[in-house]
C-alpha cells in the first residue's frame, strides 16, 4: 500500500473523539436571541457560527455561515425583481434580526463515536464543510472540519513516509 492509501486508509478508521476540535470559548457559538450585528463581529475570526438554545444547556439548534448574511447585506427589492416577494430579512429595513432569525435550522450534527469516513461522507453529501461535535443530550461540545480532516491527512501521509 502506497503511502496516500496507508493515509487514507488510517483517517477513515479514526473517529470522532480522536479529531474534533473542543469549544472552550463563546467565539464559536452565539445564543439565538443574540443581535445580528454581534454574529457579524465574530466572522472577524470564523465563517460560522453554532446557535444554542441558551448558554447553560448549549443546545444546538443551528448554524449561520457567512454565506447566510448575504441577503441580509443585499438590496431587499427592486423593480426589475417583479416577480419576487421583498425580503424583510435585509437590513435595508433596518429591523432588529436575531441569530435565530437567519440561522439555517436542524444541523446535522456528528457524535464522538461516529467514524470519520462517515462524517466526510455527510460532508460531501451535504456539501458543508464542518459539522457540530454534540454530547448525547445534543449539548455542543465541539466541532470537526473540513480543515482538520486534511491536517490529520498529511500528518498521516508524512508518517508513513517517514517509516519507509
């Protein structure tokens, strides 16, 4: 087995547990009654953000990426849309908009036992590039990425080089 397959072959027997990265601060997570406005300070950082329930019980019930602030950002109507409704979800109207408001709902959420081959399967399948990591209330206690999976990769892929 070439060192790409060894690779491989050695993330897709990894696990959850073994991969994801743990949340330690709120700088990945907004509560959902938080302002738009606070979520837009924390993609200085991040392209998305997990909304809990409330902080206590971290209950994950979405997910905002940047991607999801672009109709906010963009014109609400004009007149050559004239077969679209208006958005009232632009800021153009300047009403309040909460991390509920614009968060895409039910996340498809990984578990600390769950195989890596298939979270990168639900990956593709869904085409998102990073999965909340939830205890068995559905508590968030982390996240895997996209960007992990390919750093473990190529450590992988430099160990087996090594041994030969």
């Amino acid at each position: 087995m070439n060192e790409e397959q060894t690779a491989i072959s050695t993330l897709y027997h990894s696990k959850v547990k073994d991969l994801f990265e743990t949340i330690t601060g709120k700088d990945s997570y907004v509560e959902k009654s938080e302002k738009i406005e606070n979520v837009f300070v924390l993609f200085d950082t991040k392209n998305h953000l997990w909304v809990v329930d409330d902080i206590v019980s971290l209950h994950i019930i979405g997910v905002i990426t940047e991607s999801d602030t672009i109709p906010l950002l963009a014109p609400a109507y004009t007149p050559l849309q004239s077969f679209d409704k208006p958005s009232l979800q632009s800021l153009q109207y300047g009403l309040p908009l909460t991390a509920q408001e614009v968060m895409s709902t039910q996340p498809i959420v990984a578990h600390t036992e769950d195989p890596i081959v298939d979270v990168i399967m639900i990956m593709k399948q869904h085409q998102i590039t990073q999965l909340p990591v939830v205890d068995d209330t559905d508590r968030l206690i982390g996240e895997i990425t996209l960007r992990r999976l390919l750093q473990e990769y190529i450590k992988q892929q430099t160990e087996s080089q090594q041994k030969e």
